[in-house]
C-alpha cells in the first residue's frame, strides 16, 4: 500500500503536456509538437510557439498525426525525459 501511495504522488509532481506526435521514425521513441501561447509584455501581442520533445513509447504504440499526454521523467537519454502517458486521439483500430 505504502508503494502504491509514494507512485500517486510521485505522478501527481510530474509535469503533463499534450500534443501531437509529428515523427515516429524512430524504434520506442516519438517527437512529439506541443503549441503553447503566450502575451508579450510590452506589446500585449499573442505569440503562438511549438516546443518538440523526444517522448519514450515502449510499445510503440502511437503514430504519427495522434495526439497525446507526455509525463515528464527521469532522463532516459541523452535527448529523452518523457514517457508517452496515454494516446488521448488516434486511430485505436490498428494495432
């Protein structure tokens, strides 16, 4: 019980961001596009950005064009420090 409560708030400090996956060229790992927007501050100005991260996907399981939850952890590799949290939108048929 005690190990079940340390991971539900290990979980709940995690960063969660979604997104869309935009390459999965790579073996268990996706580059996942997150848009954000922001004010400038002297120019009251909405930017609109895209940030991609490398998210790891152990069973493969989202393609290109799903849109996903990524959880941030700990660094896998040198450019990987999310996991792919679940597929939020895609095509759920193929397998």
């Amino acid at each position: 019980m005690a190990a079940e409560e340390q991971k539900s708030q290990r979980d709940s400090r995690r960063k969660l961001l979604q997104g869309t996956v935009v390459s999965d060229k790579m073996n268990k790992t996706r580059v996942v596009q997150v848009k954000w927007a922001s004010k400038h501050s002297k120019y009251d100005k909405v930017e609109r950005r895209a940030t991609k991260y490398k998210a790891h996907d152990e069973k493969n399981e989202s393609k290109t064009g799903d849109v996903v939850q990524i959880m941030e952890t700990r660094p896998l590799s040198k450019d990987k420090r999310w996991t792919i949290h679940n597929i939020v939108k895609g095509d759920k048929s193929v397998v």
